[in-house]
C-alpha cells in the first residue's frame, strides 16, 4: 500500500494557534518530515474558506503552496485534493501545473474535481452552477489541460471553455503532465470520466461504498475501452491513533478541545464525528486490519489526515512505525 499526508494548511482549523508568521516554517517542516519516509506524497486542499463552517482562520491557497514545496523540497510528490476546476481557467491552470512540475524535477500530482462549497463558490464571485453544468466545466477543463501537456497547444470550443491555439511552452517534464487524479464519487458522471482520463480516483473509505463504485468505474471502462485496472484507486482518511484505548479516548478529546472555541456547537460535533467515525481510528492493529481489508476490495493509496499534525507528530510516527511495515508490499 502507497501512502500520502495531508498538510495542515488551515483549511480544516489545522493552524489555528500558531502565529501566521510561523504558518510556512510549521508546513515546510511537516512536508520534510513526509518526505524523509514513508510517504510518497504530501497533499493539501483547494479551498478559500475554513470547515466545517467559515471561520477568519487562516487557510492558505493550494497552488502557492505546491510550488512552494516544489522548490523547498526535493523527492515527495505533490498534489491537491482537490482542485476545483470552476476557480481557474483550464488553460491557466495547465500554465500553472506544468511551471510547479518544472520546479519540482517533475513531481506534481493533478488533483482535480468539479467543486461543492457552494459557500466558498458565491462568497469569491463564481456564483454555484448546477452540478451538471459543474461536472460539463470538469469534463472540458480535463480535456484542454490533457491537450496542452501532450501537444502544447489547445483549441477548443466547448460549452463551458473555449482554448483557440493556446500555447504552453514548455512542456511539463512528466510525459503527458501530471497524472490525473479525478476525485469525487458521482457515479453516472464523475466516475465517467475518471474511467475516461484518470490514472488515479479518490472517492469513500466505506467499504461498500467503495466496492460499489470500484464496480460502476468498471462499467465504465468497460464501456470506454479503458484498462480499469491502470487505474490506481485512492481514499482519504483521517487518522486517530493510540497505543492503547485510552490513548485514542485522549486524542479525540484533545480534537474536541482544538475546535470548541472555534466553531458553533452544531458544528462541532459534525466535525467531531468525521474523525470519530473514521475506520482508521483504534490502535494501530486495529487500524491496520481495516486498511488491510480495504486493500482487498482494491484501495491502494491511502492519503492520511491527522488533526494534531501541525502541533504533535507522534501520532505520523506511530502510524509510520507500527501500521505502515504491517501493510508492506
């Protein structure tokens, strides 16, 4: 099983307390911590707005970040989860994923998705369209962004985007550009076109659920005469890990205790309720027994979340000691 970290960079509250000067400085020092193994990448998010409600917590722009750790790192990968494809131009973000792979010696992911926070969507000026005109903005977007990595140019006169010779020079130094990561789980659309495009999907850690979708992007293939089995499928998780049961009990209140004068009630316990109701909460047997089932439905990259992460590592670094070598190979 492959592995990747998710970065606090605010968006989930994951910086609040620590001073904005030190914002970068604590970012940077997870990331080379990620990076000195076993993870093979570091992840951030696509987002303007804090959750699970909007707060004036920090959260700092996705694609400043890659190309920050392009440049200040030197082997993990990088990459978004996810890039909304409605808050940049295709052609400009295609400009702006090859330059940060340029930087990086070629280690840019492409995360990207149709978006859903209507709140973020409407509060920046780009209205919400429908989730049918969003996943048509996907589908296009995905199609000029493959263009100008391959070929270096993109003409297109689409629904959503039109592209008429746009030129990108040069080209980004992964053959066909970053690999494609199409996230989300819609299962008419969205999984369409991941069997269409995507080298890598992300879509629910719930093992029905999972296996139920694994089975429609399948069909798809099967119907595009794509390989599904190209396909390498991902999931996120948020990760609350103890030596013992006490030690889980202390971290979830320690979760409860970080978010309780930051968002209203309601929302904390929603908040409270992701990490808690998370399959990868336990020691770390248990955790690994679950992400070892979840390999057998076909989940073989694991993109990690701890809440703690920007405060305290020793949660990384019991997974890293004690789940990660029982789920090798």
């Amino acid at each position: 099983m492959r592995f990747g970290l998710f970065v606090p960079q605010g968006w989930r509250l994951d910086l609040a307390g620590i001073d904005p000067a030190d914002h970068w400085t604590t970012m940077l020092g997870l990331a080379r911590h990620a990076e000195e193994g076993p993870f093979e990448s570091i992840w951030v998010y696509d987002h303007f707005h804090t959750v699970p409600v909007p707060t004036e917590e920090a959260t700092h722009e996705a694609w400043s970040l890659i190309s920050a750790f392009a440049a200040a790192t030197s082997t993990i990968r990088l990459g978004q989860m996810c890039t909304c494809m409605g808050y940049r131009n295709p052609a400009y973000l295609a400009k702006v994923a090859a330059t940060a792979d340029l930087i990086s010696g070629g280690r840019v992911e492409m995360g990207i998705g149709a978006g859903w926070y209507e709140h973020e969507w409407r509060a920046y000026g780009y209205g919400f369209p429908s989730a049918g005109d969003r996943l048509g903005m996907l589908d296009e977007g995905v199609r000029i962004m493959r263009d100008l990595w391959t070929t270096g140019t993109s003409t297109l006169d689409g629904r959503h985007y039109r592209t008429d010779g746009a030129l990108l020079r040069p080209l980004p130094p992964q053959a066909g550009g970053p690999p494609l990561w199409i996230a989300g789980g819609g299962e008419k659309k969205t999984l369409r076109i991941a069997a269409r495009y995507a080298r890598y999907t992300n879509f629910s850690n719930a093992p029905e659920e999972f296996r139920r979708k694994s089975d429609i992007l399948a069909g798809h293939c099967a119907d595009l005469g794509t390989d599904f089995g190209a396909i390498t499928r991902s999931a996120n998780f948020n990760v609350v890990i103890g030596e013992s049961e006490k030690d889980v009990q202390d971290r979830l209140a320690w979760i409860r205790s970080h978010y309780e004068p930051l968002i209203p009630a309601d929302a904390l316990e929603r908040a409270l309720g992701n990490f808690a109701n998370s399959p990868t909460v336990g020691t770390p047997e248990r955790i690994a027994e679950r992400l070892a089932g979840m390999r057998e439905l076909g989940m073989t990259y694991a993109i990690l979340n701890f809440a703690e992460a920007a405060y305290d590592r020793s949660g990384i670094d019991l997974f890293t000691r004690e789940v990660v070598p029982a789920l090798a190979g």
